[in-house]
C-alpha cells in the first residue's frame, strides 16, 4: 500500500503541475507568427564580418543600481583585409519603444531611413512595452567608405526610457554585417534573414 500511495501522490503532482504549465503558458503572449524572410542568399567565396556597439551605458543589474539613462551614440571600427571585397552590408539598430522616435538617425553623418521595422512587446495585455528592431542595406555607404570609424549617432531613447527602468530591461544598440567576397577561402552559402 505504501508504494501505490507514493505513485498516487507523484500521479496527482504531475496532473497539478501539467495542469499548472498549460494554464500558464496559455496567457503567455508569444509573438509566434512574425514571419521570418530571406533577404538575400550568397553562394561562393563568401565570408562576413559584424561590427557594432552598444549604447546601454551600464550594466542593468550592477549593485548599486545604475542611472537608467543610455548612450546617444557609438562607434565601432570596420578592419577588412585587401582581399576581401565588400559585396552587401545591413545595418540593423534596435533598442525600447517603437522607434518612432528616431527620425533622423545618423550613420557617419548620413541621415538613414529604414527599409524596415519590427515592433514586438513583451506584454501587451498588462502593461506594454514594445521594442523595435530597424534593418538598413547600406551597401553603397559601406563600399564607399570602406575600412574605418562607423558612428551611429541621434540615436536618443532617453526621452522614453523611464517605463523599463524598475525592471532593468531597458536596451539599445546596433550592429553592420559586412558581406565579402575572398577569392581565397573555400565556397559556402550565406544568407541573409
């Protein structure tokens, strides 16, 4: 009797807890039907490169608490060698809000507008609070500027940034993928979501 006691009690336990995550994760809200799209695909000597920064100018958990303020801009450096030749470049930039914000956006002086933006919120039936995600093909800015100092700059969330402060989930940043062309590395498929 003692043994089906113990397999009836672990039974009732697993029915709670199945129970307990089916409920959950019925309220959860996952953003499960953002398409994921090919934006381009690369077959050959290709290889890539990304550069990117931050503008979280804290760590958001550090002890003490940090101010909750970000970075307006930032820079990265782009170091490709002689061989390798800047076939594509996609500057993706993303951070709080819904980036509606950001109008004018700046890429080494060049005002940019993007080609697309995502917007997702973590929780829209409580409380929302959407991020954005910006993509940008800046091919012609990459290839003619080539290696050097890429600053993205009137990049200011700050205005925005008191609602994800309390739960340290505020961010931004941004990041270049380089696509090249070297003639001596081996062939692959690259592509480009």
């Amino acid at each position: 009797y003692k043994n089906k006691f113990i397999f009836v009690f672990i039974s009732q336990l697993s029915m709670r807890l199945t129970l307990f995550l089916l409920l959950t994760f019925a309220y959860c809200n996952a953003q499960y039907d953002v398409p994921i799209t090919l934006l381009q695909q690369f077959n050959g000597q290709y290889g890539y490169t990304i550069i990117g920064n931050t503008h979280n100018e804290f760590d958001n958990w550090q002890i003490p608490v940090p101010p909750c303020q970000m970075l307006t801009q930032s820079s990265a450096t782009l170091s490709l060698a002689p061989s390798q030749n800047i076939v594509a470049a996609y500057l993706y930039w993303s951070g709080i809000g819904d980036g509606s914000n950001l109008t004018n956006t700046l890429l080494n002086g060049i005002i940019l507008s993007e080609d697309l933006n995502l917007i997702a919120d973590i929780n829209p039936t409580v409380a929302s609070a959407p991020y954005f995600s910006k993509f940008k093909n800046i091919t012609n800015i990459i290839q003619s500027t080539g290696n050097g100092l890429y600053t993205l700059s009137n990049f200011n969330l700050n205005p925005i940034i008191s609602q994800y402060c309390s739960g340290g989930i505020y961010f931004s940043g941004w990041n270049i993928i380089v696509v090249y062309e070297d003639l001596s590395i081996l062939e692959k498929d690259l592509s480009e979501i």
